[in-house]
C-alpha cells in the first residue's frame, strides 16, 4: 500500500522535524523551522558533481556505492539513490549470504555477490545493513580490506559511533545513519553522526546523496537512538494507527479496502499539512474541530484510550531498546 508508506513517512518526517526543531512555540513563528520543514516539494539538491579534494575519489571515476546487506532497509536506500538518479544502478554493489535479498539489486541493475570483501575491494562508500547482532562479525571480517579511502556507514540500530571504531582498524572514516524504510518511496527520516575521522565533506557529500530519500539531518550521535525510537521504528506505529483506524470504519460497515485506502490517505493529507504549513499540530488540530462537531467526540475518545501516553511511551520504549542492542 504506497499510501500508507508515504503517509507513514511523512508523518515520520513530520515528527522527526518536529522533535529536530529547536523553534520556541509561539503564534507568531512558524512550528517548523525553514532549515527543519521538510516537504516532497522540496527541491533535489543538484547532482553531486563537486567532491572535496579530501574524498578518495575523482570527479571522473564516479561513485560505487556498496551494501553489506541487501534486505529491507538496504534496498529502500538503494531504490531512493538509483530511482531519483542519483547513482546509477551498475555503480551499486550488495553482498549478502544468500540469494534471498539480492535479486532485489539484481532487478535494479546492480551488482551482487555473496562476497563482503569483493564490496570493500570494489565500492567508495559502503552501507552496514545487517542486523546490529551480526554487525561485528562482518566487520571482522572485511576489516582487512578496509583502507582510509573508505568511507563506511552504519545502518544499525543501537551500535555506536564508539563500538564501530573498536570493530574497525585505526582512523577508519565511519558514520552512524539512522533512516526509515519510507526512503524507499523518497519520503524518508535520515539522520547521521559522524565517528573521529570522518571529515565534514564526507557528511556533506552522505548528505546530499541520501536527501534524495526524504529528510536527511546531521545530529549529536545523542539524538540518533531517539531518531530510532521516533522514526526508524515510529514508521511500524504509523501504520498501526493507520491500520486501527480502517478497522473502526470497517466495523461500522465500510468496505475493507477503502478503509484503509482513506485511513492512508488520511494520514498522508495530515502529514503534509504539518509539513507544508510548519503549524504545531494543536493549531492544526483546533482547525479540525468544530465546536460540538464530530471531530471534538473522536479525540476525547482517543484522549480516554491514553493515545499520547501510548504513543510516548512508544518512542521512549524504543529508544531505550536502541540503547540496549549497543551493550549486546
Ligand atoms: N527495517 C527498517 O525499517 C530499519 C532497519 N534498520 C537497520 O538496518 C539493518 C538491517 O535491517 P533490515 O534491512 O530490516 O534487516 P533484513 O533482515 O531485511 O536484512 C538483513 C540483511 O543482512 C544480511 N546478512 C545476514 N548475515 C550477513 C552476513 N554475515 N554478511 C552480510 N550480510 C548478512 C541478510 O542476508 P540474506 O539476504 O541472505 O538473508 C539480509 O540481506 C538493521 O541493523 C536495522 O537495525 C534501520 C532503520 C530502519
Ligand atoms: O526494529 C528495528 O530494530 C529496526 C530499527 C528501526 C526500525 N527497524
């Protein structure tokens, strides 16, 4: 259901704008600061054409882009990078054990192998996408084909800045991301944090290449679990929200598929309104509700099914999940 993947990534990207915003609420200002609205409008930064003389590459030999990792979150960043033209399918390398994930890279044209040092041995930069537990196996494995050329990406929950540098040789350049699967559909959350010795160009240059996927944040590596708890995870919240509120309209006798056709669609209409108008959601909120209308019986009702403490605690449970996985 595209709608509802968009509507959840807007609403993520509505609420990781709206926790990254550092504006004052007020009448006056607008909720969402210019530098944190973030809408599908927004315009695609220019081809990367100009890369720092500190990047290990040339203009003239262009980017390859390898994933340790081909399953969900690799391929949703891998479809927002080749799909915008970004990075052109054959300068993308995945490895993976099996064949299960691959043939996804395989249909957008890219290269595969179940190999993860033939990724270090032919990519720039490189995508960490398995899961956190297995991460330091892999490292282990391809650190010694790891060289300061390399310019490595974690895309683990929870693993830190600190525990990758103690998996990976001395002064490698890596940074820790945090995304969504939404950047499959170019509605994404990013946010990133950058290790030691990684340089600023390369947050630059991560950045321009990852704002094709939606929303894309250098912050303290602090903010990172919590973008987790809010986002990486807040999409699988969206879509339970939008899930339960088709299933109010079905028992009332709308038909399955329209419910949740209208329920995303909801959603996504919402979302971009926050986004668009940079309002805080109560102002948005207060313009929906029609003194003894509909709207005000609907939220006292979530208001008695404890909605925001269910939805904070969510974030907060999640983020203190983040923290756990980098003790494993
Ligand atoms: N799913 C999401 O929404 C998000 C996930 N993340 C993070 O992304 C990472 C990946 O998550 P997700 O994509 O959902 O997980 P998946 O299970 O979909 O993909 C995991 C991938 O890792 C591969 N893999 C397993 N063992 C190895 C190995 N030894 N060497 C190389 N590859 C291996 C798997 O191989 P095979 O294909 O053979 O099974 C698979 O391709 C996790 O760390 C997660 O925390 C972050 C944000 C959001
Ligand atoms: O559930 C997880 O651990 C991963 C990280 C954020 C979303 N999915």
């Amino acid at each position: 259901m595209a709608g509802a993947a968009t509507a959840a990534a807007a609403a993520a990207a509505v609420a990781t704008a709206t926790a990254a915003s550092s504006t004052k609420l007020s009448s006056s200002t607008p909720y969402l600061t210019s530098s944190s609205t973030f809408s599908s409008s927004t315009t695609i930064p220019p081809p990367v054409t100009m890369l720092s003389s500190q990047l290990p590459w040339t203009p003239d030999s262009p980017m390859q882009i390898g994933f340790v990792g081909a399953g969900r979150m690799a391929e949703a960043i891998a479809m927002g990078i080749i799909v915008s033209g970004k990075v052109e399918a054959n300068n993308v390398m995945a490895s993976a054990p099996s064949d299960k994930n691959l043939w996804h890279f395989q249909n957008l044209g890219c290269r595969t192998t179940h190999s993860n040092t033939e990724v270090l041995q032919n990519c720039n930069i490189v995508f960490f996408a398995t899961k956190p537990h297995i991460l330091p196996i892999v490292l282990a494995e391809v650190s010694p084909a790891v060289t300061r050329k390399h310019v490595l990406v974690s895309v683990a929950a929870g693993v830190s800045l600190h525990t990758l540098e103690k998996l990976l040789p001395p002064k490698s350049r890596v940074l820790r991301i945090m995304p969504n699967l939404p950047c499959r559909v170019q509605e994404g959350a990013v946010v990133m944090a950058r290790g030691r010795h990684a340089e600023k160009c390369e947050t630059e240059y991560l950045q321009n290449l990852l704002s094709v996927c939606g929303l894309c944040e250098e912050v303290p590596e602090a903010y990172i679990n919590i973008h987790t708890g809010l986002s990486g995870s807040g999409v699988a919240y969206v879509c339970m929200f939008s899930e339960a509120l088709a299933e109010g309209a079905i028992k009332l006798g709308m038909p399955s598929g329209l419910a949740h056709q209208i329920a995303a669609q909801t959603l996504l209409g919402a979302a971009k309104l926050l986004l668009q108008s940079g309002q805080h959601p109560a102002q948005l909120r207060s313009e929906v509700c029609t003194p003894g209308g509909t709207t005000i019986y609907g939220l006292h009702a979530l208001e008695q099914g404890g909605l925001r403490a269910a939805a904070m605690n969510a974030v907060e449970a999640a983020t203190r999940r983040a923290q756990e996985l980098n003790k494993q």
